[in-house]
C-alpha cells in the first residue's frame, strides 16, 4: 500500500515527538528512571559515611555516597514534615500556603492546591509512570458517615471517617498514576494504607485493641510530652497516639511494607513497560517515631532502638537498589536518598550515645537552627555521575522541579514553582557553580531565617522549634534576632547582631522580599 505525503508527514511528526519525550536534556540518551527515597526525621549525622563520628551504620547509603554527588549544603524548605513535603514536590515554600506552612494531622484535608503542578505532573508531562508510595502527610479528601467534616473523638479514638468510601481527593489528584500510602505519620491515626484513594482493609479496630497502652516495664523520658494517657507508649521512642487502625495493620511492619510495594512497583513497570520511564516517590515512615526496628536490626547499633531503625532505612535503600540491578536498569536510573528535615535528636541523646544525628549543626527537627534544616541529600545516576563528587553549594528540596524542568526539556508555568532553581548544571559536572544566591528557612513555630553566602539571619531569638528555649522576648537594650557567620560559626553559638547592623538591614529586607513577593527566577 503506498502511503500519501500527508500521512508520511502525521507519523514522522509522531515519532519525533515521542523521541523529544524520551530523550534527556543531554542528548539523545533516553530519559532516567527516577526514584527517591525520601526518609523521615532522619539526620545528615545519621548517614555514616557523611559523620566521621557517626555510631549508625548505613552501608548501603554509603555506597550512594561513593558513586554519586553528595550535598554538603542541602537543606529541607522547612523543619517539619507537611512543609518540607509540600516544598519537595511544588517546588513553593510552603509558607505561601496557608493550610501547608505547619503540620497536619491524619484527617487534614489536602494542602496541595487544586491547580498546584507537583514532580509528579511534570515528569507524566514527559512521559514518565509516576508512583507514590510511603507516608503522605500532605492531606486527604475523607467522606464520613454523618455529612460532616472529618474528625476524630481524643476521648474515645473513634472517627466519623467511612473507611469503605475511597478518599475524594490524594495523591492520584496530583500527578501521581498510582499510590499505596500512610496518611501521615507512623504516630497519627488513621493507621491504615490506602491504594489508589481506598482502604486495603476498611475493617477499623481501636490501636488499643490489639497493642498495650502499657508494659510491665515502661519508663516514661522526654517524649512523653507528645502523648496523653490514651495513647501506646512502652518505652523512649516507641509510642503512637490513640486511634483507628485496619485489623490487619501492623504498626512494625509498616516500613517493610511500604519498601515490598516500591520493589513491586519497580518490577512491574520493567515487565509492563520497560520502554518508558518511571518515577517513584517513596516516602518512608522511618526512621520518625515510633522506632519499631525489624528482628533483622534489632540490636545491630550502638545508638539504641533508634540506630537500629536508622539501620531499617538503610536496609530499604539495599533493597530498592537490589531490586534496580536485577532488572538490570541501574545505569539509567537517578537514584536520590534525602529526609524531610533534621533528625528529632535532643541533647540529651547527643550526650547518652556519643552520636549526633545532626551533625555538628546546632539545633534539631522543628528549629530555624541549621539541624532542623540541613538533610543529607545524595543522588546517583550511573548513566551521567561517572565518579564521586561533593558539592558544598546551597540547595533546597524545593529545586527539585526546576531541575527536573531542566532534565525533560520543560519550563515551570507562570505562579508554580516559584522557589525552584536548577542544580542540573551539578548533575552535569559544575559543583562549584552556585546554585541559588539565598534560602530562606521556617521553623515549626513560624519563626523565620534567611541564608545568602556566609551569612545567615534569623528573625527572632530562640529555636522556633523543638529545642529549648523555643522564644525568648528581647531584653532591654539586647538584640531582637540573631546573626550569624556561618563560615566562622558553623554551629550558630556567637550571635553578632549588634555588631554587623548593616548586614542585619540587607537580609532582613531580602527575607521579607522573598516572602511577600517570592523569589525572582534565576537562569
């Protein structure tokens, strides 16, 4: 059959627009595969081979560390979970959005804006089979069974939520082709896994009917402060509020679940479509409270319960990277391991295991100080990263979409994304060009920082998080923020605002800039 020019012209029209959706900003080389692995509440100290004191063991991550391009200077957008989140995948602080700027508890409707472009659309854009897998924490549309919003009774545990009804709005409404997820943390009720918007088991028990409020043995320490008598707490670490549970959930075996489903979902697109691309966001529930480790870990650290599940996170990586080499498609595939925010690692755990989670930066998760902030962040894509690299250049989870932008040939719409600046010139070799010019941080208590260059300013005095003392008012006479050179003063012990006024003017008046107007887009 001899086929017109018209038609010659429609399929070769066709077929160069498929090669424009295969092909990297490279070349010609297909797309990469992209996964990360996204941990919770876990340090950049926690990381072995990035602390040369560090008392955990993360072989597997190390390994990322040796091959790939590790961040010295990354950081989480904000120091807790629904924030940092909401800024990995919009690529937006998430102090531009009322309902994300803090965090949310399990029956939270979504923080997400409708019209909001995530990872996720931009890379199904491009072609790619997108996956969320893991912990959510960024909200979900509940039906209930009395027409009113969603809730919960503290007294009794119960909900009004009809676990039988598929969720109206998640993580499929923003990009993402399939989801197996915890709605939030591994502490917050509902304990359930939803796949694609409804319950794998709607059959709802109490936490307390199958797991002891109490143990024989039970010693109360700092954390209790978090939990009320109702809730599961048997020990420092290893508690979880009150509520709804499905009958067949297990609270221990969560991560191991969520790492089996992210396994699964990688086989399955090698044998269904192993011609197109995917990327997978797995989003872990560990090494975040309560630090339940697997038989395999149990009493493998020298860091207590908490080491050991760090050793669980790294025994996911193994996993995931196990499941990559045996199907043969690791040389394509950018491999990214980071967390959400600084490890929750008090002083006093610092001091009990000779270990610091955060690295010899001051502060913990929830704090505008660096510890609540800074985030081991490792990338390793065989097919570009020939060798090990380290880049000491300032970078936020939120510069993920312009560089995934970068990647598949894209331009960010007008009004999304608006705090995202390329690292696609790193990937590519240039550690030492910058990245972005500043960042600003958000503690857990809305406390405010700004980083450009050596200098960083933080708009009040205290945390503004975790760590004591969260606010102090000023003193007569004495300063009303904090200043810092953090080229001299890494760990932010020698406040000189009285010393640099001029400094404490420009950053000031660029913080406000970037918060009230948001950052103008870099090249």
């Amino acid at each position: 059959m001899k086929l017109s020019w018209v038609t010659i012209s429609f399929f070769a029209s066709i077929l160069y627009l498929f090669s424009l959706c295969n092909a990297s900003a490279s070349g010609n080389s297909p797309l990469p595969n992209i996964v990360i692995i996204f941990a919770d509440d876990m340090g950049y100290g926690d990381v072995s081979a990035l602390n040369p004191a560090a008392r955990t063991q993360t072989p597997a991550i190390d390994k990322l560390v040796d091959e790939g391009i590790t961040f010295t200077e990354a950081h989480a957008s904000a120091s807790v979970c629904t924030p940092s989140r909401y800024g990995l995948l919009t690529g937006r602080y998430a102090f531009r959005s009322e309902h994300a700027a803090h965090g949310i508890g399990g029956f939270t409707p979504p923080v997400i804006e409708p019209e909001r472009k995530t990872l996720a659309t931009l890379l199904k854009n491009a072609g790619y089979t997108t996956a969320c897998i893991g912990k959510w924490h960024l909200g979900l549309g509940w039906q209930t069974n009395n027409g009113k919003n969603p809730g919960m009774d503290w007294e009794t545990g119960w909900s009004n939520v009809d676990f039988s009804k598929e969720v109206t709005s998640g993580p499929n409404d923003y990009g993402f082709d399939y989801s197996f997820i915890h709605p939030a943390s591994l502490d917050i009720p509902p304990y359930v896994f939803l796949r694609n918007h409804k319950a794998v088991d709607a059959d709802m028990i109490l936490t307390t009917d199958h797991y002891p409020a109490r143990l024989e043995n039970t010693e109360y320490a700092w954390d209790k402060k978090h939990t009320n008598d109702l809730a599961v707490y048997w020990e420092k670490g290893v508690w979880w509020r009150q509520g709804e549970m499905s009958r067949s959930f297990r609270v221990e075996n969560c991560l191991s679940e969520i790492t089996k489903e992210g396994v699964r979902f990688i086989e399955k697109q090698v044998d269904e479509n192993p011609d197109k691309p995917f990327f997978l966001y797995l989003p872990l529930t560990a090494p975040h409270t309560p630090w339940m480790p697997s038989e395999q870990s149990r009493g493998k650290s020298s860091v207590g319960l908490y080491g050991d599940f760090v050793l669980d996170v790294d025994h996911t990586v193994e996993q995931i990277k196990q499941a990559l080499i045996r199907n043969g498609i690791t040389k394509n595939t950018m491999l990214i391991f980071s967390s959400d925010n600084g490890a929750y690692w008090p002083q006093e755990e610092i001091e009990l295991y000779a270990h610091d989670s955060n690295q010899g930066r001051k502060g913990q998760k929830g704090d505008v100080w660096d510890g609540g902030h800074r985030i081991p962040l490792i990338i390793s894509w065989p097919e570009k990263i020939k060798k090990a690299a380290s880049c000491k250049q300032l970078v936020s989870l939120t510069d993920f979409f312009a560089t995934f932008c970068h990647l598949t040939g894209q331009k960010p719409e007008a009004n999304q994304a608006e705090d995202s600046f390329s690292f696609w010139h790193v990937l590519n070799g240039e550690t030492e060009k910058v990245v972005r010019e500043s960042m600003v941080h958000h503690s857990s208590d809305g406390f405010y920082g700004i980083r450009m260059g050596n200098w960083k300013f933080i708009d009040g005095l205290g945390s503004g998080g975790f760590s004591y003392p969260t606010k102090l008012p000023p003193v007569k006479k004495g300063p009303s923020g904090q200043l810092y050179n953090m080229k001299e003063d890494v760990v932010e012990n020698n406040n000189i605002y009285f010393q640099h006024p001029e400094k404490v003017a420009e950053l000031s008046s660029l913080m406000n800039e970037i918060i009230e107007k948001g950052h103008i887009r870099g090249k």
